[in-house]
C-alpha cells in the first residue's frame, strides 16, 4: 500500500473507531485496528475475565489488490476467509460500511 493510501484508510480508520462505540460504553469494550503491508485488521477489545488486561478479537479484515479491497472474516481457528459474496472494490470506505452493517451477523456475531 502506498503512502497516501495508508495515510487515507489511517484518517478513515480513526474516525471509525472513535465513533463506533459511545463515550459511556468505553470502559468495556475498545476499537482498533492495525495495518501489515495491504492488510487492515479490524479489532474490538474487552477486558478479560477477572483481570485488568484486555483481550483483542480480530473482527474482520480487509485486503488491497490489484482487483480493490477484499473482505475477510476469520473462524475459530483463526483463518481468514475471503467473503466471496462481497465484491472487490476501489472503495475502502464502501468495504468498511458493508461490514459495518454486517447484515448476516458475519463480523458482529
């Protein structure tokens, strides 16, 4: 991923985040995300069990290739699965409103 494009999906991310979970619900559940090479992972986090650490669960991830960013959701072994029924495209911010919406309970559970 080129400069400006990770410097575009870092401001699209950031606000994301910041605005996915409400200012009273922030003490108990987080959003992140992070960036490896044309990957963008999509992470929510909670406090563990009995514990003051927090614990990452990766929520989906989109992928830039040469036919546009790709949606991937990932099983309970934790591999990643292109969702074929999504098709690619150019549009970052399209990708992450499909999976916002999550209509088939894919992402969100």
């Amino acid at each position: 991923m080129d400069e400006f494009t990770k410097t575009k999906v870092k401001k699209i991310m950031d606000e994301y985040i910041r605005s996915k979970i409400p200012k009273q619900l922030q003490d108990q559940i987080k959003m992140n995300y992070k960036i490896r090479g044309n990957n963008v992972t999509i992470i929510e986090e909670r406090p563990a069990f009995r514990s003051e650490q927090w614990v990452q669960h990766d929520i989906a991830q989109l992928r830039r290739d040469e036919e546009g960013w790709k949606v991937y959701w990932k099983d309970s072994r934790s591999k990643w699965h292109y969702v074929d029924d999504i098709e690619p495209n150019e549009s970052f911010e399209k990708q992450l409103e499909i999976i916002d919406k999550d209509n088939r309970g894919m992402f969100w559970g």
